[in-house]
C-alpha cells in the first residue's frame, strides 16, 4: 500500500526535466539570465571580484551553492506548480535598470550590483511565474546575500569594539586611555583598525543565521530571535576578542599578543561563534528534518492552463527591452563637462599667512585621477602651520570620478586610520586622523556645481543630480588640514582662523582654477 502510494506519488509530481512546459521556461529563463549578465558583465565580475579579493565578502563565495542546494531541496514540489510567465514583473526589470542607471551615474557600486542582483531575481516570476516564485521565496530573498554590503557599518563597529574594550579594561582594573579608535595601556598602544572591527563577521554571521533560521526554524518569533541573537552575539565576541588581545598584552607583551590574536582571529573564531549559535539554537529547532519546504497544493490550488510557447517568448522579449532601456540610456545621457579645460591649480595669497615649505608626515589626500591638484603649507605669525589641498575634475565618468573607492582622505589599508569626527564647519566636515605619533585635523568640503557640501552622501546625490539631468560638470574638493603629536586642540581653532581669511572655499577653488 505504501509503495503504490509512493508510486503514484512520484507520477504526480514528475520532475522538472519531464515536463516540455518546464523544458521550454527554464531554456527561456536560462537565456534572459545570460543576457542580463553580459549586459551588465563589469558589474557581475566586479560582484565576484568583491567576492574573491576582499575578505568581508569570501562568505558570498558559499552563497550560490547555497540557493542551488535549497532549489534542489524543493524540485518535487516545484515541479508540481505550473510554470506562467507574469508580464508585470517587466516593470520590476526596468526599474531595476533604473537603479542600477542611478548607480551608474553616481558611480555608486552598491547601487549597481543590487540593481542586477535584484533583476536576476525578478526573471523568475517574469518568465516562471508568481506562484513558481513564491514556491522558491526564500532562495529568491537569500539571493541578496551574494551583494557585497558591509564594509560601511566599519566606522560603526570600530567605535562600539572601542567602547566594548574600554569598559572591560576599567573592569579587571586595567589604566587604559581611548582617544576615538586608539587605546593606550601601559604596556604600549593599539588601534581597533578596520579588520578589528568584525564587520565580515557580522556579515557572515547573518546570513548563517538567516539561513539557519529557515531551516531549524517554523515559528516567525523563533526566526528573528535566532538572527537578532546571532547578530549581537558576533558583536559582544568581536569586543571581547579584542579587549582579550589588549589584556593579554598588559599581562605579558604587545608582540606576544598579536601572536595570539592572529591565531584565535580568523574564521577559527567565526566557528566558535557558529557553533555557540547552533549549540544553544538546538534546545530550541522546531522544524521536523524532513519537513517540506511548502505545499504545492496551498500555492496552486487548481493546475492553470499550460501556456503556450509563445507566452514564454513574450516574456523573455519584455525582459530584454526592460534590461535594456538602462544601459541604452546610459550611453546617450549627455555627460556633464566644461569648454574650459583645468590645466593646473594656483594656490591663493591668504592675508596674515606665508607660504612655507612642507614639513612633517607624508600624509595627503588621495584624488589621484583628478585633472588637477595641488597641495601647499602656510604658516601665520604665531607659528602656527595648516595645510591647503585642492583637486579640481573637469566632468565624471568611468575611472574619473571624485568620490568613489580608493579616494578620499585616507588610503584604504594605509597607515592613517580614522580617529573620530570633529565639529563640522559650515558647509563642509570635519574629521581627525591618526597615525602614531601623529594627529591630523581636517576640514574637508565638496564643490558640486556651485553647492558646497562635506557629506560624501550628499555629493554623490549631488552628482547623480548633475549627471542625469544636466547643470556644471566641473566638480572639486578642497581640503584645510594642520598636524600635531600633542592632544590639544589648537589644530582645529588654527583652521578656523585659515578658513576664516582665506575666504570662501567655492570662490577659492573658482579662483585658483587655471584653464588652458
């Protein structure tokens, strides 16, 4: 009796490479997906290029296979839904070409690769069909895991990993002083850089909590205990990883430590973190092993009409004019510019300072793909030394643009780190970098047509703006800095008085602007 049950089960249910209308979807499918990936190629192999080289993303490497495994867990009951093409996830396409156009322009790389993340996931129901979607809900959503997003909680984590390690120290009684993301001890000094901030585990550490929670889990309360644990769990380990590095060098040496640390740091602690979750998660799995991932019979209550080829055609044709309106757009939107080509920059004359020559550390402003640039140190009677640095771009494009990775103040895995923020000027912002034994405070603004801002959010909006719908293609930044190895605060009162007579810092970049 059970066998012929099993039997007719498996009649019932055929799989998906006996059915001509799921034969004929996927190939439809499978070619709309393989145009979408050669229309946007730079940002998919810039998505596996994150993926591969940087760590905080090596866990998306696991991600594919992961959906391949949970669409393959679920081919019986796919297999007994339908297959539909639903027109209207066309518009999804198209604005998922408008997103990524938004991201072209402002050259925002998160933008890009979530636009096409989200369009390869919108195929589905354009061509499959809602119901077939909605069958595949949860590899369809995991799909966002294999975007690259992360890396901008870092200034967020330092802090709290900062604050997390002060107050354990004051707790076992050790003499520690915090000074943003540096921590001094009597045995010596330690910086809670970037890799000390546990973002790519925080970022692991969701998405094996997500994927733990829909596979242990039924209860909805269950699942997002199970992530909002895993989460703060990652963060409290992360704080106390690093005060245990600073407090083993207070027991013993600063090298000794660092020894330490790099063999606990690591994906052996990611596993120790993972298995804590899974350890105390397993007192609580209410989801039988064999439990099916849904129930065909709830999502397609009645088998629809299988549609005819023609159908699946229609769909792949609207797909491929909806993802390709963006790019097409893309290459005819006029890029904003000037006649006048910047040929050098001129620094100004500031009343009540000298120019002098450079002293100090070798730190500068990294816009190396501008038109133009120059940096130069004044001095006032008083002594006193700020620094001027000004980069002028003519117009933005591909590998010309101000504000994108590997510009700005600092250089990525360089010796300065970010310290703190310091009291914004008005129009621009202020930050403090350090680099032992050296202190830098700095104001920084953007020029963006005629709007001065120091938001780097706010200038990629503002270029977006320019790009897309016309207005002044020459973008600039102009940065005061002076540098000091004391913990006064004379550096940022010296700026102010810089700012304050060399004038406004839109009319300086105009003025010092040579064209030629």
């Amino acid at each position: 009796m059970n066998e012929a049950t099993a039997i007719d089960s498996a009649h019932a249910t055929p799989l998906v490479s006996q059915s001509p209308a799921w034969r004929l979807s996927l190939t439809v499918w499978g070619g709309l997906v393989l145009a979408i990936l050669a229309l946007f190629w730079r940002d998919a192999l810039g998505i596996f290029d994150a993926w591969w080289n940087n760590s905080i993303y090596q866990h998306c490497l696991l991600v594919p296979p992961i959906i391949a495994y949970l669409v393959w867990q679920r081919r019986r009951e796919v297999a007994a839904l339908t297959p539909r093409p639903f027109l209207p996830a066309a518009a999804l396409l198209l604005l998922g070409g408008v997103g990524w156009l938004l991201g072209e322009v402002a050259g925002v790389a998160l933008v890009r690769h979530t636009a096409l993340v989200g369009m390869l996931m919108v195929s589905v129901p354009l061509v499959l069909g809602l119901t077939v979607a909605r069958g595949l809900l949860f590899p369809l959503f995991y799909a966002i895991f294999m975007i690259p997003f992360g890396d901008q909680l870092v200034p967020f984590l330092q802090m709290i990993t900062a604050e997390m390690s002060i107050f354990l120290l004051d707790l076992f009684e050790v003499p520690a002083f915090i000074d943003g993301v540096f921590i001094q001890i009597p045995t010596g000094a330690f910086e809670v850089a970037e890799a000390c901030s546990g973002v790519r585990f925080l970022v692991a550490m969701v998405a094996f909590a997500t994927l733990v929670a829909h596979l242990c889990f039924k209860s909805t309360f269950r699942r997002i205990a199970c992530v909002v644990c895993a989460v703060a769990l990652a963060i409290i380990a992360n704080g106390i990883r690093a005060w245990g590095t600073i407090y083993i060098a207070h027991l013993t040496t600063p090298a000794f430590a660092k020894g330490v640390d790099h063999v606990v740091y690591g994906w052996f602690f990611f596993a120790i973190v993972m298995a804590v979750v899974l350890g105390v998660g397993w007192f609580f799995f209410d989801r039988p092993v064999d439990d099916p991932a849904f129930d065909p019979a709830r999502l397609q209550r009645v088998a629809p009409r299988v549609p005819a080829p023609p159908a699946f055609m229609i769909a792949a044709i609207a797909g491929l004019v909806a993802i390709a309106a963006a790019p097409v757009y893309s290459m005819v939107v006029v890029e904003g510019g000037t006649d006048d080509i910047v040929a050098r920059v001129d620094m100004p004359e500031v009343p009540g300072w000298t120019k002098v020559a450079r002293n100090g550390s070798d730190w500068t402003p990294l816009y190396d793909n501008s038109d133009a640039q120059a940096w130069q140190s004044y001095a006032d009677g008083e002594g006193r030394r700020v620094d001027l640095y000004i980069a002028i771009y003519d117009s933005q494009g591909p590998d010309h643009e101000m504000i994108v990775y590997g510009n700005g103040l600092i250089e990525p895995d360089g010796d300065w780190s970010w310290s703190r923020d310091i009291a914004n000027p008005p129009g621009g912002r202020g930050v403090q970098l350090q680099r032992r034994p050296w202190i830098r405070d700095v104001w920084q603004y953007y020029l963006i047509g005629d709007e001065l801002m120091g938001s780097d959010y706010a200038a990629k909006l503002a270029l977006l703006k320019t790009r897309l719908f016309g207005g002044p293609g020459r973008v600039a930044t102009l940065v005061v800095s002076t540098e000091r190895t004391d913990a006064s605060d004379r550096g940022q009162d010296a700026i102010a008085d810089f700012v304050t007579a060399m004038g406004a810092p839109d009319s300086v970049i105009d003025q010092a602007a040579i064209t030629g």
